[in-house]
C-alpha cells in the first residue's frame, strides 16, 4: 500500500512538472528593480530597437509607460520617421497618462478629446495615445500622413478579455496591430498565446509583494466584514478590496458602514465615481478613506501612487462563474496587487475563496488548451477551403459561414477560412480560468487563516442584508409591474432610461426596434432599480430577437403575482439561463454551411440519444448528476456537472428530487421537450423556427453569441 501512495505521489509530481513546463520560457530574461526607462543593458535596448515583434513582460511600476513616452518613442521615430501608436483598453489610462506631461509631438485621444487633439497631430508629432475605440481612426490618419506607424499595445492582456463584450472594437485593433511595422505588447501578465513569432522579454524585480494569505470562506460578505474590522476605522491605512458582484458590494458597503467605517466604491456605472476621478488626476487614494471596495475595474491600468498611508489588499473570489471548477484568475490577482506602486506600503494580502479541492485530472494551462482548439479548427477551416480551389471562388465570396462571432472561424484578406485566433484565446484562457486553483500561485506555500466572526460582525451583516434584500425585492417588484404593460407611458420612460444608461449597444438597437422613438428619462432611477430594470430588459432582449412577444418574454423574466412565497420578482439568474437555452435550442437550430456548427449539433444530438437511452434503462428513469456528466462528457468533452446538467435541461424536461440532507440527488426524465411541451410548460406561444438561416427572426449575432451552455460570449452579457 505504502508502494502504491509513493507512486502515485511521483506520478502527481509528474504531472505539476508537466503542467508548469507548458509555460513558454522568455528569450531575454533580466532582473532589475529600477525604471525601465534607466535600464542600459545591452541586449535589452537592442532586442527593442531590432526585433519587429515584441512581447514585454515587466511589472505594473516598473516604467513600462515612462519608457514609451520618453525613450522608445523616440528612438523608433528617429531610425524610421514614422509614429508610434500606444493603444490601452480605457479612457482613464489615457486620462491618467495626460495628466504627467505635456508634450508637444505626442497626442493624447479620447471621444472627448479626439477633435482637438487630431488636429493638432503634424509630421513632428511621434506618438498618439489611444484608447482602442479610436484606434482605427488614428491608424488610418498616421498612414494617409506618414504612409504607416509603428503599434504598442499597453495592457495587452486585456485584449482578449475585451473581445467578450467589445468584439468589433477588438477586431478593429487586431487589425491596426497587425498593420503595423513594429509591434510591441507591454502587459505584467501578457497573453502568450498565438504569439510564437514574437520576441518575448521578461523583467523580474527582486521585490515582490507580499506572499498572499488563504482564507476560505462560506459567506463572503461576513467574512471579508470580519477580515476588514481587523483593521479600525482612521488608522492610517487604506484597505482595497476586489470584489466582482456589485450586490455584494452594496451589502459589504451598508454592513462596513454600521460599524463606523468610512467607505468608496469604484465599478462600472457607479454614479458616485468622484474616488474614480480624484484617483486618475492624482493617481493616489484618500487618506481619509478606510476602506475601498471596487471591481476589476480598478485592476486595468490604473496606477495608485503613495498618499502616505498603508495598503491592505483584499482579492475576494466569489466563485459564482458558470460551470465554475476551481476558477481562480491568477491574472487579475496579480493584476490587482500590482496597481499600488509602492510595493513597501503593502502590509498585507488576503484571497477570500471557497474551499475546493484541486481536481487534477482537469489540469490544463490556456496554452495547452489553446494549441487544441486551434489544431481542431484548421483542421475544419482546411476541409472548407478544399472545397474552392479557384481563387476566384472562396467561401467568403459564397457567405460559406454565414459568419456569427463565436463561430471560432473567420476570413483571411483572400477570404479564405481561417481559425479566429483572438476568439480562441478568448475562448482557451475562460476555459483555463475555470480549471486553475489558488494554488497556481508562485509561492512555496500558501498560508491558510482562520478568522474570527463575532456577534457585532454577523448583526451588521445580517442588518445589510435585510436592508439590500428589502430594497432590491421592492424594486424588482415595481419594475415587473412598470414592464407587465408595453403600451404604458411608465414602460416606455423606463425604456427610454435603459437606453440612456445601458453600455450595451445590442440592448439599445433592441429597445429602438422595439419602441421607436424613446423620451428622455424624467430622473435616475436608484442604484439598485437600475441593474434590476437593466438585468430585465437584456433577458427581454434575448427573447425579442428569437421573434417572441412582449407578454411571454415578461412571463419568462419575473414570478407571476399568484405565487405565494415570492410573487412578482425576478426569476433567479439560474433559471433565467436555463429557459432561455431550452427556448433558445429549439428556435436556432440550424447549422447550414458551417461546419463547426453541424459537428457540435451532431454531437449534441448522440449526446441526447444516449441519455434518452441511459433514463429509459434505469428502472426510475432517473440518473445522478455524475451519472449525466459521465454520458454527456463521451461527446462533449470539458464539461463540469453544472454544465453537464445545464445541457441535459436544454434537451430534457427533467425532475430534480433530493433527500432532506440534499446528499443524494437525482434526476428524473419526465419529457423531451419540443414545441409543444415547450409551450404547454411556459404557457407561451413560440414563432415558427425559420429554415436555413443560422439565426432565428430579428436576430443579429454579430453582435452577440450565446454557447451551448447559455454563457454570452460576446456582445451581451447577462
């Protein structure tokens, strides 16, 4: 036995070696702790100022931008007489970046600031800082001026995480990257992936932040308020917590606030964004401030200098991503520490995460993942190219893919097939995220602490979440009965907001297709109103755009008001998802002229023959749910058991029944569904599915892509 257990130990050992082995190792590694813009190595300035394509790997602090903006620059112009582009994610990045000079031959361009700026660019000027929405625009300025430009791409690493709501605007920077005569891609934690032509350097720095404590925990908001109070209230240091779910943050917010605590918020559409604000002009926090809670918002980019005080880190992982396995992102945590550039002000950094042990057999890095999918889709994009062997007849010229962004396939400048190799990034590094563990971290050992919760803690906890509960209740609620009726005036001023506040460009065609003309919004709704009216109405477009009416889309977002125990709310985010795949299944499925499409339907359809016959020969026509991802993972490989069981509701009217310990549960076949199940279920009326086109009535995927599993991959996120 004891043979067996050291075996098994090597074999684990093995494995770790493997899996770390699969990182790429850098052409040019060196460790310095200064700026980059003070770096003289030799072979450092050469590798910049020769190679054509670069990767720089240096952390957030290190002068990455300094070295743009007072040597590289300069340098490239000098040996070439064309500017250089620096591309970043956000409008804050170049807010911020403006904020430190005032360089005459560099432009700084945003929507607000681009008629100005683009104007005063001339045959001196020898860089333009852009934010990727006006990034095609200045490219194609630069080359009518200078006949080309070299790209840096800063943040780069966002780049295929943008792609998953901003797909065109990405596109339209790959193709201004790919334009270029020289590439540089400056990120702390780069995107390897696809990138083998290009010239990887690496800086490392001798200090590093603090090593991370490990805290599981079974309520985050009670956990992270435990955590917080270690600290008292004007105690000379700013806590900044990370934390994904903005109803979360509010209750952490009310409960911190109960204990004395002074508290900013800093996410997406916050209407107090003053902290946001003071923090790109001055780059630093408010000492008077205890604690900040923000999203990830805060971790693209932006720098936080020294106010004085201390920094305590807080990286709270909710785990409440679909299909969720470990699902740790050591990026955006790495990311996250490395905003506070003064690394010697950090005094402490936490993960709050669930308590889930590492599932090895699942052990796969973005690039493994990634070489496999893009193996798998040249092989399909070669099959369809065979088929036009004339040059003058390719499958772009035939609408061969009917092309939808998801598809994985896209067309070269011959309009050729081709695998789309920013999506498969996309698509390889989501994947990984849900496979990587804590433990993923470069440290030798991980600390795990406990943490003490006491009665004044758990009572203004449990105090936020009555009040967020109460208030959120009463606006889902008042927004169910404001939408129950299209032709009302309340309904269409509540359009008329979402349409004004939305950032969705698809929900805003949707509502203008649906309504027309939109009065402007009387006054803000409240914070917590907003996002309900907001959830509501993407779920309702969802519906609209597979052709189906506003009373059966209400039926399918909110609790009728004849239930008892919560009448007239929003349905919950799970079953929302699970209906719109079930509908959605059943109204787009044809796959004509794309491959991709026709093999993942075939092998959706054995997949539901074979569990037809795995429910008929069990005697109570019943499966665990590890019966169901066993059957299903034959033909759809990768898939965890919630999305095992989210695929098998989406071709099965299935019955859950579990013991009172909900230890054991089972799922029992009652139908398959088809239209009229579907429509006898829901008490809905379907449109007729429409034959030969890949989407259904009023649909405009270009826009959007929603996979076999509900998750929106592009345009819409819900």
């Amino acid at each position: 036995m004891f043979k067996e257990v050291d075996t098994q130990r090597k074999l684990n050992t093995i494995i770790e070696h493997f899996y770390r082995s699969t990182q790429r190792t850098p052409d040019l590694q060196i460790e310095y702790d200064g700026y980059l813009s003070d770096l003289t190595n030799k072979d450092f300035l050469e590798a910049l100022n020769t190679q054509k394509r670069i990767i720089l790997q240096s952390g957030t602090g290190s002068g990455k931008t300094t070295l743009i903006l007072k040597s590289l620059i300069y340098k490239w112009f000098e040996d070439t007489k064309i500017p250089t582009i620096v591309i970043v994610p956000l409008n804050a990045i170049v807010e911020q970046q403006s904020k430190y000079g005032n360089q005459t031959d560099v432009a700084f361009i945003t929507a607000a600031t681009k008629n100005d700026q683009m104007r005063g660019i001339n045959l001196q000027t020898k860089c333009v800082f852009v934010n990727y929405e006006n990034a095609k625009e200045v490219a194609e300025y630069l080359t009518q001026l200078f006949g080309g430009y070299h790209a840096i791409l800063d943040e780069s690493h966002l780049l295929s995480e943008s792609v998953g709501y901003k797909a065109e605007i990405v596109r339209e920077v790959t193709a201004v990257i790919q334009q270029a005569q020289k590439i540089l891609l400056a990120s702390a934690t780069p995107s390897l992936l696809g990138l083998d032509e290009f010239y990887y350097l690496k800086i490392n720095s001798s200090i590093p932040a603090p090593a991370p404590k490990v805290i599981h925990y079974t309520s985050v908001v009670k956990s992270l308020t435990a955590l917080i109070c270690q600290v008292v209230p004007n105690s000379g240091s700013n806590q900044i917590v990370l934390l994904n779910n903005k109803k979360r943050i509010q209750k952490l917010k009310d409960a911190l606030k109960r204990l004395g605590y002074k508290i900013a918020t800093i996410y997406t559409n916050n209407p107090n964004n003053e902290h946001y604000q003071q923090l790109i002009n001055t780059s630093k926090l408010d000492p008077n401030i205890d604690v900040y809670i923000c999203t990830e918002k805060v971790a693209t980019g932006v720098n936080i200098l020294s106010n004085g005080n201390k920094n305590r880190l807080i990286y709270a992982e909710t785990n409440t991503k679909d299909g969720f396995l470990c699902g740790f992102r050591q990026t955006l945590y790495t990311q996250f520490v490395a905003r506070v550039r003064d690394v010697k002000s950090i005094t402490d950094c936490f993960i709050l995460t669930k308590q889930i042990e590492l599932p090895s057999f699942e052990r796969q890095t973005a690039e493994m993942i990634y070489c496999r999918l893009y193996t798998q889709y040249q092989q399909t994009a070669n099959d369809i190219n065979a088929q036009y062997p004339n040059d003058t007849n390719t499958p772009q010229q035939h609408d061969y893919l009917r092309f939808v962004d998801g598809t994985g396939l896209t067309y070269s400048q011959q309009g050729l097939v081709v695998p789309d190799r920013i999506y498969l990034i996309h698509l390889a590094e989501n994947q990984a995220v849900n496979l990587s563990h804590v433990s993923d971290l470069d440290f030798e050992e991980l600390t795990i602490v406990d943490i003490d919760i006491d009665t004044t803690i758990e009572i203004a906890t449990k105090e936020a979440n009555k009040a967020i509960n109460e208030e959120t209740k009463n606006a889902e609620v008042d927004i169910c009965n404001t939408m129950s009726d299209r032709s009302s005036l309340a309904c269409l001023q509540l359009a008329g907001t979402i349409y004004k506040t939305t950032d969705n460009q698809t929900l805003k065609n949707t509502l203008k297709n649906e309504f027309g003309q939109l009065p402007k919004p009387d006054e803000p709704l409240s914070e917590i109103k907003q996002d309900v009216a907001d959830t509501a109405h993407q779920n309702f477009m969802h519906y609209l755009r597979l052709g189906m009416n506003w009373g059966d889309a209400h039926q399918l977002t909110f609790r009728p008001s004849t239930e008892k125990i919560r009448p007239s709310q929003l349905l919950s985010k799970n079953k929302r998802q699970e209906t719109r795949l079930i509908i959605s299944r059943f109204l787009s499925k044809d796959a004509n002229g794309c491959k991709i499409k026709q093999y993942q339907l075939a092998q959706n359809e054995k997949a539901k023959n074979a569990l037809l016959l795995a429910f008929e020969q069990n005697e109570q026509q019943q499966l665990a749910p590890k019966e169901i991802q066993a059957i299903i993972r034959k033909y759809r490989r990768g898939l965890s058991i919630a999305e095992s069981l989210l695929f098998a509701s989406s071709l099965f009217h299935l019955q859950r029944t579990a013991n009172h310990a909900n230890t054991l549960v089972y799922y029992k076949l009652i139908e398959c569904w088809d239209k009229d199940s579907i429509e006898q279920h829901f008490q809905i009326t379907l449109p007729t599915p429409v034959a030969d086109c890949q989407n259904p009535p009023g649909a405009n995927t270009s826009d959007s892509y929603e996979d076999d599993f509900g998750n929106t991959c592009y345009g819409v996120r819900f």
